[in-house]
C-alpha cells in the first residue's frame, strides 16, 4: 500500500517537473539505478515469505500418532518437548530449556512430519523453511531472511495468542555447513553467525518460547557451533522404517482406500526393504491410481505389486524389444532368478520383461528380513545373483549383450564393499591407500570366483531356463512361486 502511494506521488511530481520544462532524464536513470539496486542487491530479495502452518488449524499439522514407525524419533521428541508444554515443571527442577533438535536422516522418512506433529503436541506456530531460502549471492541477505524468520515466528506467535513457535529448517546443512568451507564463505558463514545469534537469544523472550527443529542428512558437515550443547543439543536420528514400521505406515496411508480382502500390507512391507515412508506413501497411492485405471472397485495386491515396481523402477514404457531381443532379455532375468533361487530359496517376488526406466525387464527378490549388516558370503551370493543375467545369455546363446552392463557395474561396488569391509585377501585396508591396480586385481578375482560357480549352476539348467523364459515371453511376468514350482520339478525330474 505504502509503496503504491509511493510511486503515485512520484509519478505525479515527474509529471509537474515536465510541465515546468525541468529535464527529468538524469532523475528516472537515478532513479532506475536505484530500484535495480534494491531489487538485485537482496534489499528486497531479503523479504522472504515463509511457510507458515498454525497449530489448531485443521490442515498442515499432524498428528503424532499419523506419523508410522520412529518410536524412538517421537520419544525423544516429545521429551524435548516438555519444556515447551509443560515450563514450571521444567523450571522448578532447574533444567536449562532447550532451544534447538536436529533430525537427522535420509529424504522422506518424516523429518518433516514429525516437526509438524511437535507443534501440534505443543499448540504452536509452524513456520517452515529450507537452508536454499537463506543462501543468495549477495552479502547480508541470508543473515536478513534469518532474523526475519525468526521475528516473524515471534509476532505471529503474539498475534495468534500462543504461547510458542516451532521453527523448521529443511536441508539446514545449506546454512550450517563447516565456516569457511564454502568458496563466497563471507556470506554464508554471515548467515550461520546470525542463526546462531537468534539461537543465543531465544532464551531471553519469555513471552513466546521458540524452539528450532532443524532436518539433514548430513550431519557431519555441520558447523561444530551449530550442534554444541546449548544450540543443538539434542541430535535425534529418523532412520529408514523397519518391517513393522513399514506396515504401519501403510496401514495409514491406505485407511481412506478401498482394499480388497486379500490386500496383505505384511506382505508388502516385507517386500519393500529399503523404502522410505515417502516411498510407501506412493506405494499406496500408485496402487490406487493403478486401480481406476482399470475401473476396479477395490486395491488387490496386485495393484500394489505392480506400484512397487513403479515407484523402484518408474513408469511402464511402450518400448517393446523385437522378438530376438525379447528372448534374450527373458532368458538373461530367469538367469537371476534362478541363481536367485538356488543360493537364497524363497527370495524371488517376481521376473518380469515389462520395460521400465532404462531397463527392459527386471527381476525383483523379497528379502527374508530386514539386514543391516551383510557377511561376505552374503555379498558373494549378491554378486551371483548380479552375473545370473550374463552367465545365462551365455549358456543359451553362446555371447552376452550389454544388457548386462549395470549388473557388472553392481558387482563391482559389491566387491569394493567386501576390500572396505577388511574382508578380501588384503585384509584391513584403506581403499584410497591401496594402488588403483591391485584395488582391480581384487575385485576382478572376487567377480571370477562367482562367474565360476553361477556357470556351474546354469549349465546344467540350461533346458530350466529355456522353459521359463518361454511362458516369460507370453506373460510377461512370472511369479516367484510358479519359479520356484518349476524349479521343483526339474529337480525331481533329473533326480528320476
Ligand atoms: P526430506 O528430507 O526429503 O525433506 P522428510 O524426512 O522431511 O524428507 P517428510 O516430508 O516428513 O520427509 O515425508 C514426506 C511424506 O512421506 C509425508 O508427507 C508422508 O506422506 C510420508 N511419510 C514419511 N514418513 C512417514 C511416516 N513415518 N509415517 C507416515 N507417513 C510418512
């Protein structure tokens, strides 16, 4: 408003000045300059609008129990939050309040949500915002937009009555990073030092306490100011869910969805190892999609199937190999599938020659459970099931293709794992210590060992391989169970 009436009282004096034949030129190039200056030089870029989410509203904020999994997370989280909820007591027992946590984890396992549920649980103000918001090239900025954050948090705290603030930095690595590591350091570090000057002062205003909840996965490049006690003092760890978690999570996000009654979410959360809560919050919804499409009343499991494989693999594609090529690809998944098999039974879900991403068919394993540390027989089992796809075109037709390019690629990062893990014949080593070329000579031998006993394995299953690509060929999909009742019966028929 005030910049409307502004520029109306500036328009109308140029206007008299030109009717008193008063040259204006010099005064619209100044003036010009000015509001190029203003504009650019972050004067004006310093107004950042943050995302603001009041407690109490209805949308926006969560609630604890929406959030699946990360018992431990939410523990912790809500014993920080006490001195929020509850100050006397926290007072009457001398305990310093706490001013800042810090989430730390992978991308889409809630870090966010949980903020939000912490201002929920505490009637708060939520305002939100990312460490990219406050990082512009131009001094002074970023420290600007980090006192604005935090004084508007604080007003509107006032004027909504509420007694406390949340305020969230998403990727708070952007502006916590180590001072001096980054090239324009002058700006950034100006940035981190007014964080923390807000952060200092918070304990002086009585009247909203403010609580910073800030998020990253990378916490070993904060600035050590930023995570001593006092800041950050409370470092809580959000991981990838768990088996159960991952239930739960789907349970949530499938309670507004039609499920049909053989729709198993254990079933499902077992097969999706490694998935985020974002990952399963897709999961649930591309099945749903999937679903309409094809005008169905409710969610089988196999919506759900085919949505796993969307959100690990993308979207179907049209591409269709020619028959040869088709072939070759069904005989190069059954070969994973079957060494799959043999080295862990019961691990394949289902091989398939649907295209999707940059692969033309895919075979996909359902861990037994959850594993978070691997033996090297383990990794040498992976690296056979990755050579499977290789060793079985070359069984059948007597060449590989380059299909099998990021299967080598895999097996390689699996070896190097086994030499950083002390596990390979050069024992407790450091990779970047040890010469490029006895690094290869490792990895090369660990691969050959495996390319050895999977030839062993195909060779005499050569007939097996060409029966189940055949029915891969028609249907497109075969199940991990009419694999393994094929396989079943080639052995009784060679033990015969
Ligand atoms: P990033 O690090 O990428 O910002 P984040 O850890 O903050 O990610 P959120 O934004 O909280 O992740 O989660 C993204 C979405 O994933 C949520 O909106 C929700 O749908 C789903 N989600 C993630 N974790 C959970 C969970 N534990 N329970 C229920 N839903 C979840």
């Amino acid at each position: 408003m005030i910049i409307e009436i502004a520029l109306g009282a500036g328009a109308a004096v140029l206007v008299v000045l030109i009717w008193q034949g008063v040259n204006i030129a010099p005064m619209v190039f100044f003036g010009a300059l000015i509001y190029l200056l203003y504009h650019f030089a972050g004067v004006k870029g310093g107004n950042k609008k943050f995302a603001v989410v009041e407690s109490g509203s209805t949308t926006g904020l969560v609630k604890f129990k929406q959030i699946g999994g990360q018992q431990t997370a939410k523990k912790e989280l809500l014993e920080a939050l006490d001195f929020i909820r509850y100050p006397e007591r926290v007072a009457s027992m001398g305990i310093r309040p706490l001013k800042g946590i810090l989430l730390v984890g992978p991308p889409g396992t809630g870090k966010t949500l949980l903020a939000k549920a912490a201002a929920q649980y505490t009637d708060s103000i939520f305002m939100s915002s990312s460490g990219s918001e406050f990082i512009e090239m131009y001094a002074g900025v970023g420290a600007q937009r980090v006192r604005q954050l935090f004084e508007k948090a604080r007003s509107l705290a006032q004027k909504g009555k509420k007694k406390s603030a949340i305020i969230f930095i998403d990727e708070i690595e952007i502006l916590g990073g180590k001072r001096g590591s980054h090239s324009s350091h002058h700006e950034y570090d100006q940035t981190l030092n007014q964080l923390l000057v807000e952060m200092d002062g918070m304990a002086l205003d009585q009247s909203v306490r403010t609580l910073v909840i800030g998020a990253t996965n990378r916490a070993d490049i904060l600035d050590g100011a930023l995570i001593r006690p006092g800041r950050f003092d409370r470092i809580v760890q959000v991981d990838l869910p768990d088996v159960d978690a991952r239930h739960e999570i789907l349970r949530l996000h499938t309670e507004n969805k039609p499920l049909s009654e053989c729709t198993d979410l254990q079933k499902i959360a077992r097969e999706t190892f490694g998935f985020s809560g974002a990952h399963l919050e897709s999961v649930a919804n591309e099945a749903a999609i999937l679903a309409m499409r094809d005008e169905a009343e409710k969610i089988t499991q196999r919506y759900f199937a085919d949505a796993i494989d969307k959100v690990i693999m993308g979207e179907k594609l049209e591409r269709k190999p020619d028959s040869s090529e088709l072939w070759r690809v069904a005989v190069h998944e059954i070969g994973h599938a079957l060494i799959s098999e043999t080295i862990r039974p019961g691990s394949v879900s289902t091989v398939t020659t649907t295209s999707r991403g940059k692969a033309l068919g895919y075979m996909r394993q359902m861990p037994e459970k959850d594993s978070y540390i691997y033996t090297r027989e383990y990794i040498e089992g992976q690296i056979s099931i990755m050579l499977g796809g290789a060793v079985a075109e070359e069984v059948v037709f007597g060449d590989r293709s380059t299909g099998a390019a990021n299967d080598f690629q895999q097996a390689v990062d699996a070896a190097k794992k086994i030499i950083a893990a002390g596990m390979s014949q050069l024992g407790v080593v450091s990779l970047e210590d040890v010469p490029g070329r006895t690094v290869h000579r490792v990895i090369q031998k660990i691969i050959a060992a495996q390319e050895d006993r999977v030839r062993l394995l195909l060779v005499p299953q050569i007939e097996l391989i060409k029966e189940v690509a055949d029915i891969l060929v028609v249907q497109e999909k075969v199940s991990g169970e009419l694999l393994r009742e094929s396989l079943k019966a080639a052995q009784e028929k060679a033990a015969c």
